[in-house]
C-alpha cells in the first residue's frame, strides 16, 4: 500500500512522532498504520532505555486534596531541563501519576508503573527526548483528622498537613509554612536520638574551642540544642506569616494540632553531574550521544 501524506498526518497526530519517524515506520509497515504504531511504541521503549541513565533534577509536584479533607496526595515527577518541565504533555503526565495516586493510594513505585503509566512515561520520554523519573509519592489518609495542602506558584515545592480537626484556612497556612521553612518533626520529641546525639557532639566540640569552664561549656551546648530543636519543630518555629506568633500558639487557639505533614522541593538530594557542553554537543553530532 502507498503511504501517503493523509496517513503520515494522521500517525503524526495519534504519536506525537516526527514526520520522518512516521513515514519511515509506515514504509516498513506496508501502510498497516496499526503496526506502524506497534513498532514506533517498541523503538520508543528502546529509547526510553538509552535515556534512563541521564539526570533529572527538574520536574514539577502535583497534589490534590478531597474536599472534605479525607485524602490528600502529593507526588515528584522529574525531567532533565527547566524548558521541557514546561511541556504540555508532560504537564499531562504529571496530572495522570498524581491521579493514580490519589484514587488509588499506591505510592510503591515499582507497582505504579507497571501498568499504563509506565508505558506513556516511555512514550514521553520519546517525544519529549528528555529521560523521565516519577520520584517520589506520598498519600494521607485521614481517620478523624483533616488534610490541606499547599502547592508554590512555581510548582516545585509543596506540602501536605494534617491537621486534628478541620479548619482550612489554618491547615492551608501552616502547609505554606512548612512548605516554605521545612521543619523535620511535628514536636521536639520527634528528633530520632542519632540526631540529637550527633548535633550534641558537634555543639560540644564547637564549644570545648571556647576555653570556658566545663560548667559553662555545658551550659552552652545545651543552649544550642534547645535553639536547634527550636528550629526544626513545627510547633516551636515562628509562624511564617507572623515572627511574633509561633505555629503551636496558632494551633492552640484553635484547640487544634498537627498529626503529620510531608514536604516536597523538587530535586533535593539529587546530585548534578556536571557536564562539559561542548563535549556533549560534539558527541551529538557524531552520533555517540
């Protein structure tokens, strides 16, 4: 069968594919455009798997809240650049991972790409031609409590809190809170001991320095474990809206408490590797790349 311009347009529109791309798999299919489709999916996959080694600190967060507060849930999906981050399709992509998970409650991500998820990843990452990584999800479900949500305009950093009682708007402020000055723990008592052991011994010896008094170098260490724990816990950190409030009193007055929040930023803890540009483009051209 001759393939013509009509099928080409009509491959291209239901792939996302280049002209070429299309006209060359269409020419090898005999005009089938079923087949074509068939095997433009398995070169996809094979692409797919040459750019999975490639770095992605970019991305975007998604979450989504019930409205009664029930279920919250918030997910990182990752690409190579700032500029495909922007693409439409992936915009869509992260929209589908971020349903999943919040009608499902899967956050095991082996499990939540085994399925049609994984197979439009691949499917991106041949459109797109950046490498794709859904990172990281997390899903609340409340019993009793309520959850809100805080999402930043540049869709990078994000948090999800429960509160004991519902009040939106308090939930909403203290999600922007943890979502902008990113505590560890809820309460002090939170602290893993390992933690609290390892920023005594540094204070010790930051203060041992000093020359002063074993008494007074106590004294010291001690002063800065309590302005540590000060800092990382929720309830005792200033109120990011207000430095005179404290997020516990705020919580206080509203007979209310934090049961647990999670915080989002994307591409925290991925390590850059740094590249030589011109290398890259040369290893392009010469089809290494």
């Amino acid at each position: 069968m001759a393939v013509t311009a009509a099928m080409v347009k009509e491959l291209r529109e239901r792939t996302g594919l280049g002209m070429m791309d299309c006209k060359k798999a269409l020419t090898e299919a005999g005009g089938d455009m079923e087949l074509a489709i068939e095997e433009l999916r398995k070169r996809s996959a094979l692409k797919a798997a040459k750019k999975a080694g490639r770095t992605t600190a970019d991305g975007l967060l998604g979450v989504k809240v019930a409205d009664d507060g029930s279920r919250g849930a918030l997910i990182e999906v990752n690409i190579e650049t700032d500029f495909a981050a922007k693409n439409d399709k992936f915009i869509d992509f992260v929209d589908a991972v971020l349903n999943q998970v919040f009608d499902s409650g899967v956050t095991d991500l082996e499990t939540l790409m085994a399925g049609e998820l994984g197979e439009a990843r691949a499917t991106l990452v041949q459109e797109i031609g950046e490498n794709i990584n859904v990172r990281r999800a997390e899903c609340f479900i409340s019993d009793g409590g309520s959850i809100s949500s805080y999402l930043h305009s540049d869709k990078r950093k994000a948090a999800l809190v429960e509160l004991a009682k519902a009040n939106d708007e308090l939930g909403r402020d203290i999600a922007m809170h943890v979502t902008a000055i990113a505590p560890m723990v809820v309460e002090s008592s939170e602290v893993a001991a390992d933690v609290l052991s390892k920023e005594r011994e540094i204070y010790t010896s930051q203060a041992a320095d000093s020359g002063k008094p074993p008494e007074i170098v106590e004294k010291m260490v001690e002063g800065r474990v309590r302005k540590f724990l000060q800092e990382i816990s929720l309830v005792d950190q200033a109120f990011v809206k207000d430095g005179n409030t404290s997020v516990g009193k705020l919580l206080a007055e509203d007979g209310n408490s934090a049961l647990r929040f999670v915080r989002f930023e994307v591409g925290e803890g991925i390590e850059v590797e740094a590249t030589d540009f011109a290398a890259e483009v040369a290893a392009q051209i010469s089809g290494e790349a």
